[in-house]
C-alpha cells in the first residue's frame, strides 16, 4: 500500500496598487502558475487590491521576490 501525504498549505499575499501595476503584476505571475486576483479597492483613489495565492513554499519566495523586484523599481523611477 502507498502513503499518501497531502500537503494543503496556502500562502496569500496582499498588496495595494494601481490598477495598471496590480493588472501587469498579475499577469507577470501567471508565469509561476499561482493563482491572483484583482479587485478595485478605492474607486475615488484608483487603488486596486492584488491577492496571490501559492501553494509551495518554493512558490512564496519566488512570488515575493518577483514583488520585491517590482517594488525596488518602481522606488527608481
């Protein structure tokens, strides 16, 4: 007989954005194969919420250092 573990660990990271930056962000994480939504957050101010989920831990690390790259570059420009 074969054991078998599940691992039903889920990550979520949240963050506040444009909608133009949370659009693209989610589109460049498509890549990674974790699932993300978008959703107006302030219509007056034009925030926008982007939820990722991950499944792996692997997953979260390359999610939030996709995050973080994005986040260095927007502070340069």
């Amino acid at each position: 007989m074969n054991d078998i573990q599940t691992n039903n660990a889920c990550w979520q990271i949240e963050c506040l954005l444009s909608a133009n930056e949370a659009m693209t962000l989610s589109d460049e994480l498509d890549y990674l194969d974790c699932t993300s939504s978008i959703f107006e957050n302030d219509k007056d101010k034009s925030i926008w919420h982007l939820r990722v989920f991950v499944s792996s831990e692997d997953m979260l690390l390359q999610v939030q250092n996709a995050l973080s790259a994005k986040a260095f570059l927007h502070q340069l420009l």
